[in-house]
C-alpha cells in the first residue's frame, strides 16, 4: 500500500510529475460543476480524462476500475462513493482527496485517514453563498418583509404602514448566531456595516475570541430570549440534536424569526410548529427535518414560513467557485506544495 508520510504536510508530494486523477462524483454533478474552462485546467494540472467520471467505485466499470487503479488524486463532489476500505483496495496508488463542495463527511472514511491520504475541500467557497441568503433574510426578517407583503397582497388598498410596522426596521436589532462555524463566522463579517447587536453562542469561542470577531458571547437560551433574528449554523452532530428546543423556542420573543441554513434535525420541528402555528414566531427554513416535509406539512401553507428547497448553498454558477477552489488546491498538491485549507479528523468532531 502507497501511504503518504506522517510528517509530510497535509496534500504535499514529492514527485514532480502531473499526478493521475480521476473525477468522482454523482450523476449529473460534473457536468454543473465544471465548464470548459475547468476541464481544460484539470487536464494540464493532471493526467486525467476530464469526461471521465466515476458514479459508483464499489462495482466500476473495467474503464473506471483501471482508471481508480492508477489514480493519485480523487477529485470529488456530491454523490461522490464512500471511500471504505474495500473501495480504497482498488485504489492502491491514492494520496489525496480534493473535494470540489463543502463536508466530506459522506464519502471520507476513518480508513482513508488510515491510510495517510490527504483531503481538502471547497467548505469555504459553500460557505459564501449560505452567509449571503442568510445575510438577506436577517435584513428582510428585521424589515418585517415577508408578512407585509403578504397583507398588502390581502388588503390590496391604502393602509397605514408606518402604523403597523412601528415594530420593524434593523436599527440596532439584536441578532443571534448560533455556531461560529465557517458560515457562522461569515455571516458575523457580513453583518459588520449594519446597525446591529450581534450576540453568539458557541461554547468552544473564548470570551477573546468572540471580542476579535466583534460579538458578545452568551448561554443559548439567554441569545433565544434577547435576539430578534436567531440564526443557526452550528454543525450537525449528536450533541447538537434538536438544540433548538421547546425551552428555546419558547424564550424567543414574540414576532421573533428564526432562520435555520445548518440542518434540520437541530429545530425540534414539532415544538416550532407550535409557535408557528399561533403565530407567536416567523421562521425561514432553507432546512427541515425531514429535508422533504410531506406533501401535507403546514410549513408549506402558514404565512409566517418562508420555506425555501435547500438552496442557500452553492448554487447554479455558484458551483463553479467551488471547482475554482479545487483546482488551486489540485495545483498546489500538484507543485508539490501544501494545501491550504486541509481537512483533518479532529475537525470532524466539530464541524459538519
């Protein structure tokens, strides 16, 4: 077996030679992720087949299965096979991952860290796009947007808005950021120019960390309580199952939005469909659990939801800042140098 050196930096090599690679990702994915441009760039930075990809590597095809025998580097994206062990068997050559999206969580292993192999992805060009919407549906949520235009699509006549708005606006709004994760923390830059108080939970930020980032650090149920605009973007793990709970959501003050980007299994979806229902709460949710509510879901119908397919991530020619982001990262591994922004597994434990 080809193991990479433990004390070689993360995605460093020491041959000079173009490295073998070989794109693996799902259906349909390469053909978003990549124009012309990007497959020209693969094919000098590698020796690859740029329309060469592999959907399934537990039963590839004898083109894919001598293409995974040679390969150096795995170039991947959604959909992309779980590399375990018996797929790794057939892959005696690889050293390192580029992933081309955000967590590798799905396809990356404990046996490739097993066997030394070196990852990176693209989690902070996914990043991007996720604190955008989400930087624009804290400005409309404090603006009050979506319920009144839903009422003057009702009312359809002149009306007293400033009357019914005295509630509204995003001057010196408390916001709270759950997760100072890479979105999390995004999101915290983006807000900077606006008239806002930024409160954050995450117990892993020291009190001189969250001074740098320009927020005040609080419990969760104290930001539940206090902010306007609760925003979550803590990482998917055991611990963070349904951290927005009952206590939570009932902390949160009346005519308050909650917006979940992460995943949906860390809104208690039952306990907030309550407050949604009585209209006590406005939500956005980019996110549910599960990540397609049944057809007869209320979140589909109740007015104070935006409820939105999963989008606030890269997107359309958002993909192709991801695949700008892999490749830089392909030529460094490829000049021999390190990468920039390696994934390793004590950052699982903590990220999504």
């Amino acid at each position: 077996m080809h193991h990479a050196t433990d004390n070689r930096p993360s995605g460093q090599r020491p041959s000079p030679d173009r490295p073998t690679l070989l794109l693996a990702m799902g259906p349909g994915i390469a053909d978003r992720l990549l124009t012309d441009a990007h497959r020209a760039r693969l094919a000098a930075l590698s020796r690859t087949d740029p329309h060469l990809v592999a959907h399934d590597l537990t039963a590839p095809t004898p083109r894919i299965a001598a293409a995974l025998a040679e390969a150096e580097v795995l170039f991947t994206c959604w959909g992309a096979t779980p590399l375990t062990a018996a797929v790794l068997d057939r892959a005696p050559r690889l050293r390192a991952v580029v992933h081309a999206a955000g967590s590798v969580k799905h396809h990356v292993t404990d046996a490739c860290w097993a066997r030394g192999i070196a990852v990176t992805s693209a989690a902070a060009a996914n990043a991007l796009p996720v604190a955008e919407y989400t930087l624009a549906t804290i400005l409309l949520a404090g603006k009050h947007v979506l319920p009144s235009a839903r009422r003057y699509a009702q009312l359809r006549a002149a009306h007293d808005w400033h009357q019914e708005l005295a509630a509204a606006g995003n001057y010196r709004r408390t916001v709270g950021i759950v997760g100072s994760s890479r979105i999390g923390r995004r999101v915290i830059e983006l807000l900077r120019p606006f008239d806002l108080r930024v409160l954050l939970y995450d117990p892993y930020v020291s009190a001189a960390e969250a001074a740098e980032l320009g927020v005040e650090p609080v419990p969760l149920d104290e930001l539940c309580a206090r902010a306007s605009v609760v925003s979550v973007h803590a990482p998917q793990l055991p611990s963070t199952y349904r951290m927005i709970g009952p206590r939570q959501l009932a902390a949160m003050p009346d005519g308050a939005t909650l917006i979940n980007t992460s995943r949906g299994s860390l809104v208690d979806e039952e306990a907030l469909l309550a407050h949604l229902r009585s209209g006590r709460l406005r939500a956005v949710l980019d996110v549910t659990d599960p990540e397609l509510p049944p057809p007869d879901s209320p979140l589909y119908e109740l007015e104070n939801v935006l409820l939105t397919p999963h989008v606030a991530g890269s997107l359309g020619n958002e993909l192709h800042r991801m695949a700008d982001q892999a490749l830089d990262e392909l030529e460094r591994y490829a000049a021999g140098a390190p990468f920039a922004d390696p994934v390793r597994p004590s950052q699982l434990t903590r990220s999504a």
